[in-house]
C-alpha cells in the first residue's frame, strides 16, 4: 500500500515536524512528508527536510490575505497530500483555505482547549492560577482555535512555573500527542464528520488522552 501523504505547515523551529520525521524513520507513523510549508521564508523548520520539500514565502508581500493563502493552498494542493497538518503554523488561515483542505486539517495547539485559544497560552494558564496545562490537536475549522478537540495530553503547573518552564515541559508531550494522534489519523481511525470527531466509525463525545506511555486512550465515564 502507499504510505499516506502528509503537508506540514510550519512558522518556526519546527520540532513538532521533528517529531514527525523522528517517528517516520522510527517505523512509528505510517506515513510520509510530502511537503513543509511556511509563511517565513528563514523558518527554522525548512531545514529539517531536503530543499525540494521546501516551500515558503513572506506574506507581507502578497496584496492581502486572500492572495498569500490562496498560493499556499496552490502550492500544498500540488503535492497531492492526503493529510495537512498545521504543526507550529502561526499564521491565521481563512475560510478558503480551510474550506479546500477541511476533513483533513488539523492543528497543535499549547493548551487544554477550549482553553486559551490564540497566543500567549502558557502565561495565560499561569496568570488564572490553573493547576494543569496541556496541549491539544483539533480539526481546523474557520473560527480560530475552535474545531472539535481530538486529543489532549495535560501536565501538571509546579509552584514557581514560569511560562518559559511550562512550555519547555509541555513540548515533550505536545510531540508524542501529534505523533499519536497523526499514527491514528493516517490508519484511518480518526475522521472529522460535521463538526464532530469520530473514532473507528463511532462519535468520540469526550477528546482522547495521551498516557503516560504516550498512547492515546479513551475518555473515562463520567
């Protein structure tokens, strides 16, 4: 069988793709990098793989914001992916481009979502004295941050945490939760149908959790 298709899209150092290459040649993830994509042409991320995996461009230099993800959807549709994956992609993507990829666009976001949506989310956990943090991957929907929650890894916040810290300890978890939830996706197990997560044909009411293995299981009954 071909291996499944996956773009990445990428903003900084890339150490979610990382993961990704890592868990590829590690036998893993079932799949395979057909492309990493950024809005930062000197994206540290660009470097983990061959230049012909390589796309960027400024978007600062595009008329507006229609004309930047209209090329980058162009650009990520040529290479044919079964799966895009927004892994540290910092950018906004309007409805267009959802729209084009929506069923198999899924994003990494630094918090127990519905949690602190946007930026600055490890400061924010900390500033509202939450006792856990964590890390969620979702299906890309046009509201930002707001598609249904696949799964979830939490880590506890130690007395003294600053943001710096909680992210730093977050960021092991944060990789093994891609990893996992993108194994599942690529074996067929995870679909978007609505706006609803479904497992292995079945609704998932509540979003998996990472243990402490780093495999994903089903929510407790409550």
């Amino acid at each position: 069988m071909n291996k499944k298709r996956i773009a990445i899209l990428v903003s900084g150092r890339g150490s979610n793709l990382q993961a990704l290459l890592d868990a590829i040649a590690g036998g893993r993830l079932d799949a395979e990098i057909v492309g990493v994509f950024s809005d930062k042409p000197k994206a540290a991320a660009l470097a983990r793989v061959p230049e012909p995996l390589r796309w960027s461009a400024d978007a600062r230099r595009f008329l507006d914001r229609a004309s930047f993800d209209a090329a980058l959807a162009d650009a990520v549709d040529a290479v044919r992916p079964d799966w895009v994956i927004c892994a540290g992609y910092m950018r906004i993507l309007g409805e267009a481009f959802i729209a084009r990829f929506r069923g198999r666009l899924l994003n990494i976001h630094p918090s127990l979502l519905p949690k602190y949506r946007g930026l600055h989310t490890h400061a924010r956990a900390l500033e509202a004295g939450d006792r856990e943090h964590g890390a969620s991957v979702h299906w890309v929907v046009p509201e930002l941050d707001a598609g249904a929650v696949i799964a979830q890894a939490a880590i506890p916040v130690l007395p003294g945490d600053q943001p710096d810290d909680l992210a730093l300890r977050l960021l092991p978890r944060e990789h093994a939760l891609l990893v996992a939830v993108a194994a599942w996706v690529v074996d067929g197990r995870l679909t978007e149908q609505g706006d609803e997560v479904f497992l292995d044909g079945q609704p998932l009411l509540k979003p998996l959790s990472l243990d402490s293995a780093g495999q994903l299981t089903l929510p407790t009954a409550t």
